[in-house]
C-alpha cells in the first residue's frame, strides 16, 4: 500500500484516482490520524473498502482552526463534487415573503434567502404550495397588486381581475388607491401574527361583511379562513420549542446512511427534509457539523437546531454561522423532555429513510452490474447515455444527451447541440452530435454506456468514433419496434452482433433504456421548440447593431408596424422620442442595404 506522510495538524484532506479525479474531501483535527483510518479500514462503512482501492494520491491543506477546515472543505465540496461525499443537492429552502417598501404600490413577492435591500421580509413557510394559494386569496381579499413590476410600466387599461373586484388597479387608477399602503398593512397583519389571532381577524371581516350584506367579500373572507387553516394545517404535533427549530437525526447502516430533519415552526412541526448517500459516515466517527455547515450554506438557519452534536465541535459551527449570516444559532444535544421526543421522532424517520432509500440504492446496484454483464463491459458504468437527434423537415435540428448517474437520471448533466453540418439525413447527423460530445468527455475517466437511438445502421457507422476511448465509451443502439414490419418489441444492438441483444421486452434492462431514450427525446424536442420558435419569432430589427428588444417595442409603437419602420425614410426615423440620430442612420442604411441587395439578387 502507498505511504501517505500526512502531519499531524488540523487541515482538510483530498482523495484523488485515476487521472486525478476527486474521490473523497474531508477535514480532520488530525490529519494522519484520520487518513490512516481509511487506510487500514477502520471505518465501518461499506464504501470505505471500495474507496481504498481506486485512491491514488492524497493532498491536503493545514488549516489554523477547526473553523477554517470548515471553510475549505465546504468550498472545496461544492466546487469539485467528489464521487463519495454526502452532496445534500436538494437546494430548496423555505419560502419568505417579501414586501419593497420602496414600490409605489408593493406587493407579495416569494423569494428564497433574505438580502439586505431594506425590504420587508415575513416567515420562512414550509408547504409552499399551500403559501402561494393563501397569498393569492389575501391579495383577492384586500384587493392588492399581483402583477409583477414591468407589467404595471406596459399596462394602459384595467386588467381581468380588477373587473371581477380582485384588485383596485393601481397601475390605472393611482388617485383611487390612496388607502392602497392600509389594506397592505392589514394584509400583512395576518402574516405576522399568530394562527389564532389571524384567524380570529380574519372570521370577524368575514361576519362584519356579511352582516352588511357585502356577500362577495364575505366569500372571499371565508375562503382565505380555509386557506389560512390549510397554511398551518399539516402540523399536527404540538411542540414546546421557539419559533423555528430544525431536529436532524443520522442513521447508518452496512449501504450508507440516511439523514433527516423535522422542521419545528410556531412550536409545531411544520414539515421534514430528507437524504440518503452511500458515502455517510457511521455513528462512531459522524461529521454532523460539516452536514449542518454545507445544509446551512444556501438557507437560513432557524433559532434552534437539536442533534447529537459535541459541544466542543459544535462550537465552530455556530461561530461560522454568526460570522457569514449574522444570526445566533443555538446548537442542543437534549437528553430528556420534549426536545428528546422530537429527536427519537427524527432518529426513527432516519432509520425509515435508510431502510426505504437503501432499497432503490440496492437495486440500481444490481441493475448497472446487470447492465455490465448484458453488455460485456469491463466494469459497472458509472454514467449511462442516450443521444437522440430532434428536427422538424430537416430544420433546426439538434442533438440531445441524457445522462443516467449511478442509475438515477441526472438532469445537471443533459447535454444538447445544434447541428451545424448541413446535411439533412439521421446517420449524418448522428455522426456529428457523437463526434462532439465524446470530444466534449475525452478529459472523464468514467466509465460510459453510450447508447445511441437508432439502430445497426447508426451503430455500424458510428463505431470508428469510438476507437479512441474503447477503454471508457463503450457504444450499443436501441432501435424502436416497427409493427408494420414484425417487429414487435424495441431491440437493443452491440458491435459487432448482428442479432439484437436477447433480453425480455419488459426486463428491468429494457425499461431503463426506454427511459433514458425518452428524457433525451423530450428535451431534444424542448430544445428543438425552443429554437424554432426564436428563429420564426425574431425581428429583423434585432439584427440591428443597437437595436433590442425595448427599441424594437419603440419603433414598432412609433411607426405602426414593422413593414413602416423598414419603410421610413431617414428624416421619419430622426423624429423619434428617445432614439439616439447614430442609430436613427444606422437602421435606416441597414436595410436601405437590406433592399438593394434583393433588387442585386433579382436581377441576377
């Protein structure tokens, strides 16, 4: 085995293989003492074993504090993506409320982190959903602005809503809404106080529109009663714990390990959150502050967070936290009460999470070593791709790619070209977007299941491309089933094999590719729309150096139509409001050019 001389200091410390591609990244109070428990397989985890083997080099950084290793392997994490690292990719934090004072007439905006740009910010809210309907019914109730705000510059007349009595137009009647700053003021009432006495508010309206006859505000009253109860209706157990605490359990277990956290807000649990990765590390040696770090990086920390945790590590975490977000985080380890329940609660829904997750971790295990042996490759493939072209009467054709990791599909890593070749037959194309992208992974030392849609026609002419990374592309063709002509089922085709592969129609293998050859379907067909529509949606105008869209929405307002702008002479285009005369000239040679090379053309 390889000596590794690391110091015995406080630092981070990264695993490198094949190629110099990043293993594993984790920090260390020591350093060598802690490599060496991988080394000589002292940790308990299934992948440890598997780690060991493909490592090797190791580097690492010496860091002044715990507190810096912190740093350095939360950034290091997020910028190289190792292969074994606990990724919690789930990038969703709850939705706030905000309101901008500075508006003329403010609204309700949704956003996911605070800034500190003098707005108003109200929760955080867990069941965003059930948040984006109550909103839409308190803005109905107290008749307040929803249109964004480049929809009140363009508006000239009233909208739909304000014809049904959902809102008092202020972006048309200005001098009409000067109590428009107190129905928002009673609006955002309900959203700071508690449940009780916003409902208490909001049933009182409710009768007192009522009793006056006002039976279209008393409806609109009650249905934001409902949705107010809906907001907080999903929390179910009562806690006596602050305004927001997060309760994070780990588990572990010979496949990995799952980690979940309960979501305590107004002294209720409001919501969960929950990962799986193979890669966690057991209960004996658990990192939990570096979860709490890297969970913690994009969302905001509630008051309380209640785990296992050591105080003396702990400790660092909350520094950091007060440093980067200027908020107090309150780090407990209970070990009776209350706090101790809700903690068992998360402890028992991470054995779940485990136990659940572990299972499909299983079985995608099997179906990429099933996919190695079906296939005759050297090993497990670690990405899985299909390559599908989309064109509409040879137009705008493009290639996609779906990618399958570790036998999930991974969206992060879907691909599309534009052809750039003008031909106009399947096989030629194919050949391009094949060409490219293994141009575009020649750098990957992962090992790739290429499969292209097509069948022993595409594969027989794409195979020369493959030569140069036989020990890592490893290319097969999944061909569509033609009723017409017998052939009933999908069949899938390997070099060299006349006979398609002998698998069953509806064999764990087949469905996988016939998923895989769908999503790179649907998002070549999304970006072949997408395309076309900005090819036939185009204005000439904005082939005007100059000119974009607002100038264009000007100059079509000013003159009426685009055949008039192209029409206008020079002295017509000086003329108008806010456009500089440089430009003026510049549209008008534009297609003064435009027009004497046509009447060129014509008469060639």
């Amino acid at each position: 085995m390889t000596t590794f001389r690391l110091p015995r200091k406080t630092g981070v410390y990264v695993m490198k293989g094949d190629g110099g591609r990043i293993l594993y990244v984790g920090k260390a109070l020591d350093l060598k003492s802690r490599v060496n428990q991988y080394l000589r397989l002292q940790d308990s985890r299934e992948m440890v074993p598997r780690l060991v083997r493909e490592i090797r080099d190791i580097e690492w950084i010496v860091t002044a504090n715990e507190k810096e290793a912190l740093l350095v392997e939360r950034q290091l994490i997020r910028k190289l993506h190792p292969k074994y690292n606990v990724m919690l990719r789930d990038d969703r934090s709850f939705l706030l409320v905000r309101v901008d004072d500075a508006a003329a007439f403010p609204r309700f905006e949704l956003v996911r982190r605070r800034k500190p740009d003098r707005a108003r910010y109200f929760g955080p809210y867990p069941p965003a959903h059930t948040l984006r309907e109550f909103l839409r019914l308190l803005a109905r109730a107290y008749k307040l602005r929803t249109c964004a705000d480049r929809q009140i510059r363009q508006r000239q007349r009233p909208c739909a809503l304000h014809a049904m009595g959902w809102c008092s137009a202020p972006c048309v009647f200005p001098e009409k809404n000067g109590d428009y700053g107190e129905r928002l003021e009673s609006a955002l009432g309900l959203l700071s106080r508690r449940k009780a006495d916003a409902e208490e508010l909001v049933r009182n309206a409710m009768w007192q529109a009522s009793d006056s006859e006002r039976y279209e505000e008393a409806a609109r009253y009650r249905d934001l009663l409902q949705a107010l109860g809906d907001l907080w209706g999903r929390q179910h157990v009562e806690a006596p714990l602050p305004l927001d605490a997060d309760i994070l359990a780990v588990h572990h277990g010979p496949l990995g390990g799952g980690i979940f956290l309960l979501h305590v807000r107004e002294s209720a649990v409001a919501g969960s959150t929950s990962f799986f990765h193979e890669g966690l590390f057991s209960p004996e040696v658990t990192d939990l502050e570096s979860l709490v770090c890297q969970y913690y990086e994009r969302r905001p920390p509630p008051s309380v967070v209640i785990g296992a945790f050591q105080a003396d590590r702990i400790r660092q975490v909350a520094l950091l936290m007060w440093e980067e977000q200027g908020r107090r985080v309150e780090f407990r380890n209970p070990r009776r009460g209350p706090a101790r329940a809700l903690l068992d609660m998360a402890r028992e829904n991470a054995v779940q999470t485990y136990l659940r997750e572990s299972r499909k971790a299983e079985s995608r295990d099997a179906l990429l070593q099933e996919l190695a042996g079906a296939f005759g490759l050297p090993g497990v493939p670690e990405r899985v791709e299909c390559i599908d072209i989309s064109s509409f009467q040879s137009g705008d054709a493009v290639g996609s790619v779906s990618v399958a990791r570790d036998g999930l599909l991974a969206p992060d890593e879907y691909r599309c070209f534009h052809v750039r070749s003008d031909v106009d037959d399947d096989l030629s194309m194919m050949e391009e977007v094949v060409s490219r992208r293994l141009q575009q992974v020649s750098d990957s030392p992962l090992r790739r299941l290429v499969v292209l849609d097509g069948g022993r026609a595409h594969l027989a002419r794409m195979l020369p491309l493959f030569a140069a990374a036989a020990d890592r592309c490893h290319p097969a063709a999944l061909a569509k089933a033609r009723p017409d002509q017998g052939l009933e089922h999908d069949r899938i085709y390997l070099p060299g094999c006349r006979e398609p592969l002998d698998v069953a129609p509806d064999s764990r293998i087949m469905l996988f590719l016939q998923s895989l050859r769908d999503e790179a379907h649907r998002f070549g067909v999304a970006f072949h729309r997408k395309k076309r529509k900005k090819r036939v949606l185009s204005s000439p105008l904005l082939e005007v150096p100059g000119v974009g869209p607002k100038r264009r929405l000007l100059l079509i307002r000013h003159f009426g139509s685009y055949r008039a702008v192209v029409a206008a002479p020079l002295d017509k285009l000086l003329e108008v409001p806010g456009l500089p005369a440089s430009l003026a000239r510049r549209i008008h040679q534009h297609f003064s050019a435009s027009d004497k090379g046509a009447e060129n053309g014509n008469a060639g």
